[in-house]
C-alpha cells in the first residue's frame, strides 16, 4: 500500500518516514498542494513480510463472496483422491 504525504509533513518526519520505509517496506508518495512530487520506497528489496506486515493485509483485502467456500469444496472434490504414498501414508 502507498501511503499519500504532503510535503510538509513529509519534512517534519522525515526521519520516521525513513524508518518505515528502511524496516517495513513502506511506500510513499509526496504531494505539493495535493499534486504528486515524487514517491519514496526502499532501494532494496525487503526481507520480507513480518506477522504485522501480514496480519495488516489479510485485515485489509477484500472479504470472500458467501459462494467461495461452496467452490473451494467443489474444487476440492473434483480434484480426486491423492496416489498413495509409497511409505504407507
């Protein structure tokens, strides 16, 4: 997600804004009178994603149709049964 700064903000807390972007991957874009100036992000890529960082997304990313469930199952079900392993499970 790409979070929207103003410039003034963006000079008053430049060094969090560093911070999050160094330890969370974050993104920013800053603006100038509600125009965008330039975006901010890491310069390399991130370690990955920390349970926070996860956690956030599942709270943010759309909710399953009340049909999703009904087509995992189906899915499942034409998929067939497994070969059996050769060590007995």
């Amino acid at each position: 997600m790409i979070t929207r700064v103003s410039a003034t903000e963006a000079v008053r807390t430049f060094s969090e804004l560093l911070n999050r972007i160094r330890y969370r991957g974050e993104e920013f874009v800053v603006e100038r009178a509600g125009e965008p100036i330039c975006r901010m992000t890491p310069a390399a890529p991130t370690k990955g994603l920390s349970l926070r960082d996860l956690a956030s997304l599942l709270r943010e990313a759309p909710r399953p149709d009340a049909g999703y469930a009904s087509d995992v199952r189906r899915a499942a079900r034409s998929q067939g049964r497994p070969p059996r392993l050769p060590w007995g499970r």
